[in-house]
C-alpha cells in the first residue's frame, strides 16, 4: 500500500475527526495511569497494561500482552498488545477474529514514517520512509497485522497504536489507505495518550469499525444453511466427476456464519421489498490486498427463497466512468447478453464509505497522495459455478472460455467493455458451461466520463494484462487488449493445470508476474509477452514443448490465437501506443478459431482434468 499512508495528522485534529466523546475522561484518570512506573525494556507490556487498568481508561475491554516473545525478528508474527472486547477469555495468542485494537512497540529507529521539519514545504516531503529497511520492515509489520484483521472480521475501518520508544503514533485504516498522527512523546504528554484510550473505550460498534450491517443468524438459519451447503458440495462434487460421499464441507464452524443485509437499488423494485438477507459462512474467496476493493465472495443462503446464491461483498471504486455492477449487470440482462449469470439484488451499504481520501488536500497532508474513494456494496448472484482451473478436460476449458468471449462480444455490441478479463473471472457451472462474472469495473462505451482515476492508474489483473497496457500505462483499454487477457487465460491455465516441466523453470511467474518500477515512478511490464508473441518458438512455451504434454487440437488452437497478436507488435517502439489490427476491431475471428477446433471433437484428450502442477 505504497502512497496511501497520509500524515503527520495533528493528534487533536485526529481525536476531533475520528474518535469523538461526550463522556469525561475518569478525573484521576491520567494521575493513575503513572506513565514513570512503565518500563522502557521487556517489562513495558505487563507494565503498560497495569497502568491502563488502574487508571480505568479502558473498562469495556481487555489488554493482552501477545508479545511472542520466542519469534525472531523478522518476521513478527503477532502484535505487542491486542486489546479485546469484554467478555474475552482467549488465551495470550493474538486472536485476530476479535481483536478490537492492536499495539505495536518498535524503536525510534524503526520509525516507518518521518515528520517534515516546520520549514519543510508539505508538498515536498515524502512522510513514508523508503530507505531505511527497519522502517520499510515495521511499515509491513502493521499492514499485515490489520490486514489480517480485515480479512477475519466484517470491517469498514480499524484503528492502531505505534509505540517508538518515547513517542506514539496514532493510525485510522480503511479499504483507501491509513491517517497517521505526527509522533508525540507520551512520557513527557501522557494526558493526550489517556485521551485515546479513553475516547477509543467509549466509541460504539460502528465507530470502532464494524459494519453492522452483518448480524449473526439464528442457529436455525445456520442449520438451514448448513443443509444447503452440503447439498453444493455433493452437486459439485458430482459436476466434477468426483464421489460425492467424499465432498469437501463448505463451511466452517458455527461462529464464522454471518447475516448479510442487502438493500436492493433496483428502481422497479417495491420499498417494501428492498431489504433482503442472505446467512453465508466464511468466505469461499476473498482479496488479499488491504487496500483496494476488499472482494469477498460468499455462497449464502436466500433467506426468502431457500436457495444457495452467491453473494459479492466489495468497496467499490467510487468514480465517474465506472457504473455500479449490478446496473451494469441489469443493462446487459436488457440487452440478452447470455452466458452470464442472473442477478438477484444489488446495492450500496448505507453511510459505509472510505475517508482516508478526505483528508489529501489537507495543509498537514505531505506528499501528493492519491489514494482512491471506496463505497461498500453487496452483489446477489443466483447462478453459482466452480473455478476455471477446476475443470474435467482441457476441451472443457477451451469451451468456459469460448462462453466467456461470446459473452463479452454481446456486451462490447451492447456498449460494455469487461476490462477485467482475468481466470478468477470466469466460471463453469455443474452443466459444463461457462459465465463470465465480475463486471465491477466495466466502462460504458459511450460514456463521456470513462477517463476515470481508476483507468489512469491501469484497469485489470495485472497477470492478465496485454502486453500493451503494461509496457504503456496511460494506453487506452480497447477490445483487443480484452481479447489478449483472454489468450493469456487459456495459456496459462494450459501449462499450470496439466502435467508438465514448464512450470518448474519459472518462466511462468516472469512471464505473468514480470514488473519492473520506470523513472517515473510508475510500474511497467509486458516485455515477455510480446516477445513471445512475435518469436515463433519462444523458449518453453514454443509450439514443439507445448505438443509434449497438450493435444495437437489445443497446441493448434494456442497457435492460431497468437498469431492474431503478431501485428500488434511486430516492430513496435513499446514505447509508442499500440496500432490496432484490424482483424481485433471484432471478436469474430477469435471466436472463429476456438471453435474450429472445439468442433474436433474427437481429436481431444479424454480425462485429461486439471492437475495443479504450482503445488507439486
């Protein structure tokens, strides 16, 4: 989360803005707290949490001293302190599911931030430290930390504390970035650090974070929705050709079920039938990233109809050019694009949005960040399906994928481009069929406000990007870049999903993952692609090593695709925008060559069903 930390926020101005309280601190509450009686070597844990205690700043909850004190440095698996909710009776091994706050102790050399000097312009100084690597080693500490919060918790926002020695730091997290206050020193100040805890104590659900919009279910609703996750597991299992006595539970134990509330946005909709629940367990699939959309996908289940349906938790990108997913969903629904799954309700979450953004033009705000603006909102799906990568055959796979470009050729003659073509991004369902999903960041066609922030920063799954994009961030995402992602998809699920000795050179990770940071700051890639794209037998992915282990059909099938990019890059300066081959202006011939082949039938490997060669 490189350039999404904003500081040094003044304190007070932190405590005003985030941390608001009516109800006066304990009167001999900073007296109490005795900050000389705290250590400043291996007894500041024991001490710091007796302090709180006899000083009452924290009644409502519990400090834990999680310190490990066995770990080696680095990595440090577990905050200093995790401050829990009463009642806790956990054990002293941080529980993320149910941590509040967490504490973290570092020394003042470790700093991951720097305050500028008074007569340091604020636009000049960069407040994150990149040099130093006890700096940049603390700063990954305390995202891992909260990302790990995020991910087992329904979160919109958390707060931190960052104790250097003498000094603390103060941080607000959300889906956009981190507010950091200026450092101060709590020995000489320690009124101010009561202050936080105080006001922290006696801040409701919501403004500690929590989204309450999820509530637990009855333990009837978690039984009904057990019944029906079994019967998914069964149907999938079969789908797959696999035993179904043998199927895998979809779920976890009964403190992971939650309650989702959605609120359908949809104008035919009646108000009175606007508000929807869906009971899910732990997530099937959700992002690992902090920052950024926060997708979590859930198979839950339709507390009025009694279904399992697929339910889509994301911040969404809050930007002119980008339509809600569901309207987008809805106007392809109008236009009959096929091959995509139906859409059941959809909707913002109310008042959840991010706020680190608020404060960039702020006079204390260094550097020039531009974190983006994030929306919380729920997508209801009623056709489930199973990963691409678990396919029965590599015809199977090829024909998912043939679905997917059919339904993003409806789409692009419907005004919609997908711009996220991705193998996350496509499914098979129990029949064989394939749909393609997550349209969150699909563009209008025709719309005059699609130059958004978001596209400025590149549009896509990195691994899955043309070669273009990459090598020139600021190209404008076309229907041939689309089409590439779609390439990139059958190649890289050809040679990681079959058996093979491709995978064990590592050409595949340098191949999608290459990325290298310009002058410019920005981040580039794509070099290897195109030159696979242009050299007729490109090291191990050339047409003789892929006929050891694919079928001639599907070697012939990769072939023909690739050749449709030749001239896109034959001779390019990657430095210069791309020419457009007019062979790309549809996706006709594309689909052409796919099914050309799909048709010999015959001539296809049988039983040949994905075998993940990643974790041999």
């Amino acid at each position: 989360m490189a350039s999404n930390f904003l500081g040094p926020m003044p304190v007070k101005a932190f405590l005003t803005e985030f941390m608001p309280c009516t109800s006066g601190m304990p009167k001999m509450g900073v007296k109490r707290l005795q900050v000389e009686s705290i250590s400043k070597g291996n007894r500041f844990e024991p001490d710091f949490i007796a302090a709180v205690n006899r000083a009452r700043l924290c009644p409502r909850f519990v400090l834990v001293d999680t310190t490990d004190k066995n770990d080696t440095d680095p990595p440090k698996r577990y905050p200093t302190i995790s401050i829990y909710k009463r009642p806790y009776g956990g054990s002293r091994k941080a529980d993320f599911r149910l941590i509040d706050l967490h504490i973290v102790r570092k020394t003042i050399v470790e700093d991951p931030f720097i305050d500028p000097s008074p007569s340091t312009p604020r636009r000049e100084h960069m407040f994150e430290n990149t040099y130093d690597r006890r700096a940049i080693r603390t700063r990954r500490h305390i995202v891992a930390y909260t990302n790990r919060q995020f991910s087992l918790q329904n979160r919109c926002f958390a707060f931190s504390v960052l104790f250097l020695d003498q000094f603390v730091r103060f941080i607000r997290w959300d889906r956009a970035g981190a507010v950091v206050t200026e450092r101060f020193d709590w020995r000489q100040d320690p009124k101010t650090l009561a202050t936080f805890l105080w006001h922290f104590s006696q801040l409701s659900d919501s403004q500690r974070g929590y989204d309450t919009s999820v509530s637990k279910p009855t333990l009837e609703e978690i039984e009904r929705t057990k019944e029906k996750l079994n019967e998914r597991a069964k149907a999938l299992a079969r789908a797959k050709g696999e035993d179904e006595d043998f199927a895998s539970e979809r779920y976890s134990t009964n403190d992971s079920f939650r309650k989702l509330c959605v609120v359908d946005d949809d104008p035919d909709v009646e108000d009175d039938q606007r508000t929807q629940y869906f009971v899910a367990s732990a997530p099937q699939w959700q992002s690992k990233e902090l920052v950024g959309r926060g997708t979590r996908g859930y198979e839950a289940l339709d507390l009025q109809t009694g279904e399992l349906v697929y339910v889509k938790d994301v911040w969404r990108y809050e930007t002119a050019g980008l339509e809600k997913e569901g309207d987008t969903y809805r106007l392809l629904r109008k236009n009959k694009v096929s091959r995509i799954p139906r859409l059941v309700c959809a909707g913002d979450v109310k008042n959840q949005t991010s706020s680190t953004r608020e404060f960039e033009d702020e006079e204390w705000c260094c550097g020039r960040p531009r974190p983006m603006r994030h929306r919380h909102y729920r997508l209801v799906l009623k056709d489930l399906g199973r990963s691409l990568s678990e396919f029965n055959s590599t015809r199977q796979l090829c024909q998912a994928v043939l679905h997917a470009v059919i339904a993003h050729k409806e789409a692009y003659e419907a005004g919609v481009l997908h711009q996220d073509i991705s193998e996350g991004n496509i499914l098979i369902t129990d029949e064989g069929e394939g749909l393609l999903i997550d349209w969150e960041l699909a563009t209008r066609l025709d719309d005059e406000d699609s130059d958004t922030d978001v596209q400025t920063g590149r549009v896509g799954t990195w691994q899955f990007l043309s070669a273009a994009l990459l090598m020139e961030p600021g190209k404008e995402h076309e229907l041939q870049d689309d089409l590439e992602s779609f390439f990139y998809i059958i190649l890289r699920q050809s040679i990681c999903y079959q058996r093979n000795d491709i995978v064990r050179t590592g050409l595949v990770g340098r191949f999608f993952d290459e990325l290298v940071t310009g002058n410019d700051g920005r981040e580039y890639g794509g070099t290897t692609k195109r030159d696979y794209l242009v050299t007729q037998n490109f090291h191990f992915f050339g047409e003789d090593n892929l006929r050891e282990f694919l079928s001639g059909v599907h070697v012939d099938l990769i072939q023909g695709l690739r050749a449709l990019f030749l001239p896109i890059y034959i001779d390019q300066d990657p430095c210069e925008p791309v020419a457009v081959a007019g062979v790309l202006e549809s996706s006709d011939r594309f689909i052409q060559i796919i099914q050309d082949q799909l048709d010999k039938e015959d001539q296809w490997k049988v039983g040949d069903k994905s075998y993940d060669m990643r974790v041999d």
